[in-house]
C-alpha cells in the first residue's frame, strides 16, 4: 500500500545544472500536482497533470521549468539552468479520478529538497 | 492581500488542552477544505476533507466549514505532544489546484 512516492529525498546542484524530481503516484490514481514549498512560507501550486496531458500549469515559471506526466513511468519535474532561488522544497501530489463534478483529495509524498550551491 | 491567511503562531499548548486552529478566504469560488498535519522533513499528512459549509468529525478531531463567514477551523481535543507539527489549511473550487495558508506550527507540552 505505497504512497506516493518521490525521490531522490535530497539533490545538491550548481548553479546553471539541470534539476530532475521524479514523483510516482498512489496505485490507482491519475492526476499528479507538484507544489513548491519555500522556507517559512505555505506551499505553492505549479502544475496539474494527467496522463499525457498537462490541465493547468498557472502556477510554474514560463522560463527553465517544465512538467510531463507520460504514458508509462513517473511524473518528471525538470528544472532548467538552475539558479539559487530555486532552492526548496518540491512536493508531488495525487489523487484518484474525479467522481462527476466532485473533487477528490490530494495526498502528498514526502518531497525533494533542493539546494543549489 | 492573500486568498487565504492562517496565522503561522507559534501555538503552545499543556497535553490535554483543546487546540482551536482557524483560516480565512477571500475567494468565494472554494467548496472544498482540507486540513494537512505536516512534520518536520516531511509531506503533508490529509487529516480532514470537508465539502461546503457544516461540521466532521474524526475522532478526537473536528472540523468546520462556515462558508457565509469564509472561515473554517480545526479542533483538537485531549491534545498529545504526538499533534506538535505544523497545520496547513487547504482549500479549492472544481479545478486542481489547492490553495493553502502559511500553516500554524503548534506545540503540545507534556
């Protein structure tokens, strides 16, 4: 009965290297959600996902951040020419499909932490 | 001005007391809450997922919803040094995305 599941725990880039958090949802559940999580602050949302399919990506930076959740494997969160303010925590979520109109929770992993030296 | 605000605390408490956590909403689009449990180095933990206005309860938790005055609380009875952690509001409309406070770090004293 895993979790969702994230790894690695922890990864320690240089400025101007590429950042690759992967996230594998809960069995069974088809949408992904990837929240960034800074120091002293709440978490934030950057992108929804289903299979194959990106449903809102409001909240991710249109430059160096991108997200796919493909067919077969894990959700990838790729971070592009990383800069110091990219340092946090990032948090993946899932949930199962959608009943109808009726929402369905989010539950999360236990997150990436990011450092950028 | 955010769309959701919780007041970050921090919040003692003596083992036992009744622990009262609450948040406010701007956006009147919200139908759904949800109250997380986060320890230190890790993810957020669902406690409690309420849909519209009312009250639930789990166990030595309850939670309410009043919608009229955009405000829900979190309730925590016979409180345990277990329940130090931070709080975390949530809330959303139809869409995917969960808006959430600051939390509330709070702590239980044996």
């Amino acid at each position: 009965n895993a979790g969702v599941m994230q790894n690695p725990r922890h990864l320690v880039r240089r400025r101007g290297q590429e950042a690759r958090l992967r996230c594998s949802p809960m069995k069974g559940h088809s949408h992904v959600y990837w929240y960034r999580q800074l120091p002293e602050e709440g978490l934030k949302f950057m992108v929804y996902l289903q299979k194959e399919n990106i449903i809102d990506e409001s909240g991710m930076p249109k430059e160096r951040f991108s997200a796919e959740f493909p067919k077969e494997g894990p959700s990838i969160l790729r971070i592009q020419q990383v800069v110091r303010g990219d340092s946090a925590a990032y948090f993946c979520a899932s949930s199962p499909l959608a009943r109808g109109n009726s929402n369905q929770p989010q539950h999360f992993g236990d997150g990436t932490r990011l450092s950028i030296l | 001005q955010k769309e959701v605000e919780q007041d970050p605390g921090p919040l003692s408490v003596p083992e036992g007391a009744i622990v009262s956590l609450n948040c406010t909403y701007s956006n009147s689009a919200f139908q759904y809450f949800m109250w997380y449990r986060q320890y230190s180095r890790k993810g957020p933990e669902l406690l409690m997922y309420t849909y519209s206005s009312g009250n639930k309860e789990d166990g030595r938790f309850t939670a309410q919803v009043d919608k009229s005055s955009k405000y829900i609380s979190l309730f925590i009875r016979d409180s345990q040094p277990s329940d130090s952690a931070t709080y975390l509001c949530a809330m959303n409309g139809n869409t995917g995305k969960l808006i959430f406070g600051q939390g509330t770090t709070l702590q239980v004293k044996p």
